[in-house]
C-alpha cells in the first residue's frame, strides 16, 4: 500500500511541479508558555486555502534539538477520507481545511525561568484536485517560554471566564402593625369607632351644661 502511495505521489509531483515560492499552503506556530515544571501544547497550524487539501499520511513534525525539554508526539486531527485522486482504489485521509497539530512539551524543574528558541520541522503534501504540489519540508523557528506557575495561572483566566456573583434583590420588608395608642383603643370600643366617638363626647358636654344649671 505505502508502495502504491508512493508512486501517486510521484505522479501528482510530476504532474505540477511547483518550488517552495510557489506553494500555496504556509505553516504558523506561535510562542509556547510552559510553567515550570510543568507542561503545555505548543500549537502548529498548516492553513489550507480553498479548493487545496494535505494528505495526513504525508505530514511529518518533529523537534530534532529539544535540549532538556521533552517533546511528545503530535496529535493531528480527525481528516476526511476519500479515493485518492492518483490511485483510485485506496481511500486516504485528508485535510480541506486548516489544521491545528498539538504537540505536548514537559519543562523539567531544572530548566530555569526564560526563553529558549526552538527549530520545529513540519513536512506537508498539497495538492488541487487531481494535481499535487511536491512533498514540503518548513524549518519553523518558535520560542518556549518557561514561567512560573502563578504567572501561567493568571494568564489563563480571561475576563470573560471570571465567575461573577449574581445579584440578588432582597425585597423591602413590610412595615410591622404597630399596636394602637389609648385614644386609638378607645376609639375602637366604641361603635361607630371615631365618628361614634365624637358624637358621643358632645352629648356628655350637653348633658354636663344641663346639669349645671
């Protein structure tokens, strides 16, 4: 099977020949924090324009001088598999998009705090349709970044992720009944309560001037 792969792509370089300068396809990799200690994803994006893919069986990555950092292997995502346009009869996972690669770095404790510049290789195959572009190899240069835990912690919260607390109404408590004064007491005893009250106090004052004369 790698034989017959082979010989497609063999095909598809013959069929569009195309130097570096003329390569549609690019590749980003972006400065890797790593806390002490610790460990992190450094990110490599091959973006694919439209109308392009990248065969997954053809891409490569790899840190040849990591020094003290531990570099593991790369994670590539789920592609899509179709008949390879070269050899019809074998179907081939491809990439019609974008595709971020992640590679785990270990920073051991002995590493000390700063920046080391790192050589990333990244290998790649593109290709339009039937024709396909030579097999690419990049020589990236990208930074790793050893801070220390506390810094990579504050950095990782983003102020859209803060947990705010909600905010709760508490409602107005109502005014407690307030118990009745005397005249309100004895008002209430008396019916007709205040109107009855008043009646009844202008018959005593008539009452009281009958008697007094």
């Amino acid at each position: 099977m790698l034989e017959r792969i082979r010989i497609g792509a063999l095909l598809c370089a013959f069929s569009l020949s195309a130097s570096a300068a003329d390569d549609p396809f690019h590749v980003e990799v972006s400065t890797t924090l790593i806390p002490s200690g610790g460990e992190a994803q450094m990110e490599i994006v091959v973006v694919v324009p439209a109308g392009f893919h990248v065969y997954r069986d053809m891409m490569r990555v790899s840190v040849p001088d990591s020094g003290a950092f531990e570099v593991g292997a790369a994670v590539f995502p789920a592609g899509r598999w179709e008949a390879d346009p070269a050899v019809p009869d074998e179907i081939r996972e491809l990439y019609d998009a974008p595709v971020s690669i992640q590679v785990p770095v270990k920073a051991p404790d002995s590493i000390p705090v700063g920046s080391y510049d790192m050589d990333v290789y990244v290998g790649y195959q593109g290709c339009k349709a039937t024709l396909c572009y030579v097999p690419q190899e990049r020589t990236l240069s990208t930074v790793y970044e050893v801070v220390g835990a506390t810094a990579v912690s504050e950095q990782s919260v983003q102020p859209d992720e803060v947990e705010t607390m909600p905010v709760v109404t508490q409602p107005v408590p109502a005014e407690p009944d307030r118990a009745p004064t005397a005249d309100r007491r004895w008002c209430s005893v008396v019916p007709g309560g205040l109107s009855g009250a008043l009646g009844l106090f202008g018959m005593v004052l008539v009452w009281r001037r009958r008697v007094t004369r």
